[in-house]
C-alpha cells in the first residue's frame, strides 16, 4: 500500500513559544545541548545548529498602527518538493521519502556542504565533528511506523498538525480566509511546493530569516537540468559512435605499417 504525501501545518497564530517542539526533537533525535551565550532575546539558541533542527524563533514586531506584538515561528527543514538540496548532493545522502519529504542517510553524507549553500532556507547544518550535515527528517522513522512526529505531538495548543496533502492545504487557507487581514499561506507556491505549510499572521517580508520568494539558484537548475542531461547524451553518443566504428572498422592495427616496412627493405 503506497503511503500518502504529507504536510506538517504550522500555525503561527497559535504558537505561545512554550518551545515544547524544540525540545522534544532534541529529545527524540538524542542531540546534545551546547553552551550559548545571553544576545539580548528570549530566542535560544540564536540560529539552527547541528544540534537544533527545531528552533522557534522569537520576534518583537511593530504594526502599522502602532500596536506591539511578539512574532514566534518554528523553524526547520520546510521538505521542498524541488529541493536544491537533494539536487546538488553527489553522495545520494539526501533524498525523497515516499511521503514526499526530504530524508538523509547520515552514513552516506561526505561533508561537501553543497546543500548548505543550495538550500533558499539556509536549513541544513554542519558539524566538523563528525565531517556529516544534518537536518530535521521530519521523524521519518516514526512516520514509517504511522506515528506523528515528536514535534508534533508534543504541541499544547495546535500549531503543529500534520496530514495528507490535500487537506492540510485546504485547511489552512481555510485558517487564513477565518484570520482575514494580512494572514496569508506561505509554502504552497515555490520550490515546487513545500511539506511544511505555515499561516502567517502577516506578510512573510515581516519575519526573520523567512525568504520571500525562495528559489532553487540559477546555477543548480542550469546544471542539473540543462547541462548535466545534455554532457550525458553527448557522453552517450561518443560511446555508440565508438561502438558502430568498431562494427565496422574493427579494431584499429597498430603493427601494419612496420611489417610493410620491413618487407620492403629485404
């Protein structure tokens, strides 16, 4: 039976920064902590690291009108379908899962960092510890065994659900038709669509570290898409050329000459 394509849903509306899902995916993927330092924010740490693939974000946001407001959004791996990533790997480390995520075989990862400079997200984190990239897999294993994702179910008030594709899209632009205002979808409609959805309470250009228009670079989709197809089929004919030559020719007789050679000398 072929497994459904998924999407986490994250609402912003209601996330409290309780920082449950944070916790709870360094739990689950047994990372350890490391010292940070005080930087003048409730955010902690400052950025995604190796070791934190699940971080929510704090921001202190002035409305148009005056009013204050704190901003909080969970950060991570947003599972591209037109990933740059998987794109630019040379090992086959990252790839597809049948649920339509971005995986990452750890043991196969050879530490280029390429992916660290493809992704539009600025995602996947490197440890020179180990030479290796990680990222959030979106708890892949627990998937596999029809279990939610530990960020998932550790959520108190919501933010975070998770389902079939279809419905998850149709839920939250149902969410953002009840918010009105500036609340809007953010991830159905670049990098061939996103499996982490979020509702944002306003415009994406507000938050930090969230790409307006994310893209998969230039370079990598000429690359991959253009060149790299064509220097195989150019490879391919020089090898059927070669081949047909040899049919017809046979092989090439390096000794002929020289026996002339020498017969015309006696």
């Amino acid at each position: 039976m072929s497994k459904p394509e998924l999407i986490k849903l994250i609402d912003t509306t209601l996330c409290t920064a309780c920082r449950g899902c944070q916790v709870a995916c360094k739990q689950w993927n047994e990372m350890p902590g490391l010292r940070t330092k005080q930087w003048g924010s409730y955010q902690n740490p400052p950025d995604l690291q190796w070791n934190t693939w699940t971080l929510i974000r704090f921001q202190e946001y002035e409305a148009s009108n005056g009013d204050f407001k704190w901003l909080f959004r969970k950060d991570g791996c947003m599972h591209c379908a037109d990933a740059a990533c998987v794109k630019v790997c040379p090992s086959g480390a990252l790839y597809h899962t049948e649920f339509g995520t971005v995986g990452l075989h750890s043991s196969l990862c050879i530490g280029c960092k390429a992916c660290i400079a493809a992704c539009p997200f600025d995602t996947p984190r490197y440890n020179p510890q180990t030479d290796k990239i990680l990222k959030c897999d979106l708890c892949y294993d627990r998937l596999k065994n029809d279990e939610l994702p530990t960020c998932v179910k550790s959520c108190p008030t919501g933010a975070l659900t998770i389902g079939r594709k279809e419905d998850m899209i149709t839920k939250a632009y149902s969410r953002v038709r009840e918010l009105g205002g500036d609340a809007n979808v953010y991830g159905d409609k670049f990098v061939g669509g996103t499996h982490v959805l979020y509702v944002l309470d306003e415009k994406p250009e507000v938050y930090d570290k969230l790409p307006e228009k994310p893209r998969v670079p230039l370079t990598i989709i000429a690359w991959k898409d253009w060149l790299k197809p064509l220097s195989l089929l150019a490879a391919g004919g020089v090898i059927v050329g070669s081949f047909f030559h040899y049919i017809i020719h046979g092989p090439k007789d390096t000794s002929g000459g020289d026996q002339a050679n020498q017969g015309g000398g006696e």
